[in-house]
C-alpha cells in the first residue's frame, strides 16, 4: 500500500491551483514589485515566477528578496529607484539557493518528494486551460504553471496518515527532528546585520528567531510577513534594532508613532533621503514599471514609490510565533504548523525555562516519511 501511495501522480495535488504569475529574467525589477501588490491584494502567496527562454522556470521571488536587494547594498538603499530599474535576474541567489525544479504531471510522488529532498525549494509543474479549470498536462513548456510547495506533500502525507502512524506520534525529539541550527539575532542588534540571515530563511522556507540573551524566543522576523509589507519596509530594516523590526511589521498598516520616527530620524542620519521621501509620502499610488533611462530615475520613483494606505492590501495581525515542546508529537506539530500556514516550528525546552532549544522543518519532516516507507 505504501509503494501506490507513493506511485500516485504529482497531479494529484495539483487539482484546483492557480496559475502562477510570472515575469521574464529581463523585466524591470519595478515591474516585479507592482506584481507582487497584485498578487498580495488577490489573496495568492504573494511570490512570482521568473522564467527563462521558452518560458522555462528559472527562479521564485518575493518582497522579502526586493528588500534583501535593497539593503545589501548602501547604495541601493541611497538610489532606490536605480534598482528597480535593473532587472528582475539581478534578484536571483547565486548559490543556487532556493532553487525552482519543474517536474512532470505524471511522475509520481515519489519522484517530487526526491527533488525537494535533493534541494528543491519548490517544484513548477505546468497547467494548461482546459473548460472552466485548469487541466494538468504532460508536456507543456509554453503554457502555465502551478507550484507544489513543501506544506502541499506534507498535508499529502497527512491524508495518509494511518501510513506513517508509528513515526507520527512519536515525539519529534525522539525522532531526531530538533534541528539546533537555526537562524537567530538579538532584539537591540540592527536589523541590516540580519539581511543575509533573512535571505537564508527565504531559501530554507524558515524565519530568523529574535532571541534574548538569556535564550527565551521573543519572536520572529519572516519573510511571509514582510510579504504584507511594501518596499518602504527598506527604510524600517535600514534604521531599526530586531525587536522594532518586529514592532513594525505587526503594526504595518500603521505603525507605531514612535517606530516612525525612529525611522526617519535613522533615514535622516543617514542621509538616504530618496527613501526618507517615500517613507513621508502616504499617498496610495499605483506601483509602475521604473525601467526607464538612468537620468529620470531618481524623479520617477519619488513620483510613484508610494507607501499604501490603510485602504489598500493591509497585512493580517502577525500571529506569535507557532512553538511546540520536544515531547510535541509530530502529527501535532504538524497539525499545528499547517493550521498557521507555516513550514517549521519552533520547540522550546520545557525543562529548561521555556529557552528555545530549536526548530522543526517540514524538509526535514518530509525525510523521515520517505525513510519510514522504504
């Protein structure tokens, strides 16, 4: 029974997703963030696909990578407008982190579960329009796409769950799940010294943990979160500590007086007043494309860089971080995580004052099914 479950088609958990919005490697990388907006207002994760020659799948991006871009470097954050008019490849990692992998409709679970586990951070698998829905296809290299994510072969797994029942309700210590490694700062440390942690957590699908000193998690920063923000969350990763970081992107929609200012006053000292303008401008504007030639530049994006107003795509209320024990099951960890929308849980040591002692990830989760049904 645990060989067809697992022969069962990657079309299987693609019945009723949507189409991916995608982007060319050439576009502006202003034109990635207006269609991040739309996205976010329709409700959709709120990533982008970039494609290659012949539509091919090449990278996913989100506003949590724009705001990485434009915080490594002072100059980007000096001339915001001079890097979203460089394209949208510019954006994509390097290293080959987070890498996107197309696989066919037909292969079988198993097949995507190797690929996530062999370094996918998510699968493309294409779509065509076929009446009313979206119809899986074998061979579509032109046509659209959907993706299929970490959280979809878990909530797979979880269907099945009378399959794997002598490793789900054990603990997820006991089944060596607690990973130490997690990615962490302190809450007065800057926010700028946690950019690259941030764009690890983009490619591990985690969350930087803000810790105090004396090891109790006080919260989070995560990408899906800065997600519900705009690009003007720059000036707040440029400016503030950790722990305002979290104080700003809870209250996005409208921050707290004194965040505000601590931001401009940091954006002032600074002397990065192409973002202290957008950050003093409220007026809700339509994000447009600012690949236009160098020298207007600066002027159009102080024309059309406009912070949203509470009337536009408000961010959800952040929840606390999702946090479990090591004596936590793992169907309840899942459970838990899946209820959130997250793909990791952070475990805190009940024997040890409630310090955080680690995380669990659903990658790492996904291995040890595989392992238990071969």
């Amino acid at each position: 029974m645990a060989v067809n479950f697992l022969a069962n088609e990657v079309s299987d958990l693609c019945i009723g997703k949507p189409a991916v919005r995608s982007l060319p490697l050439s576009a502006a990388t202003g034109d990635l963030a207006a269609a991040l907006r739309r996205v976010s207002r329709s409700g959709a994760a709120a990533c982008v696909a970039v494609t290659g020659p012949a539509r091919a799948v090449v990278g996913r991006v989100g506003l949590a990578d724009v705001l990485c871009f434009l915080c490594t470097d002072p100059e980007a954050l000096a001339r915001p407008a001079a890097v979203f008019a460089k394209p949208v490849s510019a954006l994509l990692p390097k290293d080959g982190a987070g890498e996107v992998r197309r696989v066919d409709p037909r292969s079988s679970i198993l097949e995507a579960l190797d690929a996530v586990l062999s370094g996918a951070q998510v699968l493309a698998v294409p779509l065509r329009a076929g009446g009313r829905k979206k119809q899986l296809v074998g061979a579509a290299d032109d046509g659209d796409f959907c993706w299929l994510t970490q959280e979809d072969l878990v909530r797979y797994f979880l269907n099945y769950i009378c399959l794997v029942y002598n490793v789900a309700a054990r603990s997820v210590s006991s089944l060596g799940l607690v990973r130490a490694d997690f990615l962490s700062v302190r809450p007065g440390e800057a926010s700028l010294s946690a950019v690259p942690l941030i764009r690890r957590a983009v490619a591990t699908e985690t969350a930087v943990a803000v810790v105090a000193e004396d090891g109790h998690l006080v919260g989070e920063i995560s990408p899906a979160l800065l997600a519900a923000c705009d690009e003007t969350a720059a000036a707040a990763i440029a400016t503030l500590s950790a722990a305002d970081l979290m104080a700003y992107i809870d209250h996005y929609v409208s921050p707290p007086e004194h965040i505000l200012r601590a931001v401009k006053a940091g954006l002032k000292d600074k002397g990065l007043d192409a973002l202290l303008a957008l950050v003093e401008d409220e007026t809700l504007s339509s994000f447009s494309s600012l690949s236009a030639s160098s020298s207007s530049d600066e002027e159009a994006g102080r024309a059309q860089l406009r912070r949203p107003s509470s009337g536009s795509y408000g961010r959800r209320a952040a929840d606390e971080p999702v946090v479990c024990s090591p004596a936590s099951s793992l169907v309840a960890v899942l459970v838990q995580a899946l209820a959130h929308r997250v793909s990791y849980v952070w475990v805190l040591d009940e024997d040890n004052d409630c310090r955080l002692a680690g995380i669990v990830r659903f990658a790492d989760v996904l291995r040890v099914f595989r392992d238990q049904l071969l």
